[in-house]
C-alpha cells in the first residue's frame, strides 16, 4: 500500500477511528446496523495524552498509511475549537510528533493530509495579542 491513498473501502476495512483519544479499529465491516469489529479484530489505542485527538472525517492518513493527523483539544468531544496543536501518531509504534503549534493564543485545528505529498493542511485562527485585541495571521 506505500505510495497510494486508500480508497474510502480500504479505509472502512482497515481502520476506523472511533472515542477519545486515537483508537484504531482494525478489520472494521459494515452491516445493516453500522460498522462492527470483524471477528478476531482488535482494538488498539495509539495514543494516552490528556485532551480529546480529533480527527476530521477525511485524509486523517498519510499519504504511506503510516501516520495518522489529528489536533489536540482541551474536551475529550473536540465540541470546543480550542486546539493549539496539531501531531501525528505512527500507527505501527505509536510515536507522536509535533507539527505544529499556534502562537499569540490563536487556535488550530480540522487537520488533513495532502493526498500524495507529505503535508498537512489545517485551520489557523486570529492571533490574539496581549492589549486583547485580534489580528489576522499572515
């Protein structure tokens, strides 16, 4: 699979990613009531910091399949935009790295994966400055 982008199927069959933190779900099938666990399949959480990993519903994967993108936000929901992280998490050792973080209090978040290269994409707010005020980043 190195080189390509999964297919959405490839994506259903080998992981979805479900909860609080980073859980990977391996062997995932669909029925009629909604994805399900294929016999035999394991759950495996990748990640175990405080804080809610929320993924955005599409290019969560590298563009190998062997990293997976997400931001870092204070409830375990992601109901509160109040990120300042973006990390990767490699699927096969659970090592997590840093991609990015924001400045001067602005937020980031709803992070993808550039289908093809290795880049990522994501929200970054206003920077808000100690007088309180907000500007635009540049």
């Amino acid at each position: 699979m190195k080189g390509r982008a999964l297919s959405r199927r490839e994506f259903l069959n080998r992981s979805a990613l479900l909860g609080v933190g980073v859980t990977a779900l391996p062997l995932l099938k669909a029925c009629a009531t909604g994805p399900t666990m294929a016999s035999g399949a394991r759950e495996i959480q990748l990640t175990k910091n405080p804080g809610g990993h929320i993924l955005t519903n599409v290019s969560c994967f590298s563009p190998d399949s062997q990293w997976i993108v997400y931001d870092v936000r204070s409830d375990k929901e992601g109901s509160v935009f109040d990120g300042t992280t973006i990390e990767q998490v490699n699927v096969n050792t659970g090592e997590v790295k840093v991609l990015s973080e924001s400045k001067d209090s602005a937020n980031c978040g709803v992070v993808t994966y550039h289908p093809k290269e290795n880049k990522v994409l994501f929200i970054l707010g206003a920077c808000r400055r100690k007088s309180g005020d907000t500007h635009a980043t540049t």
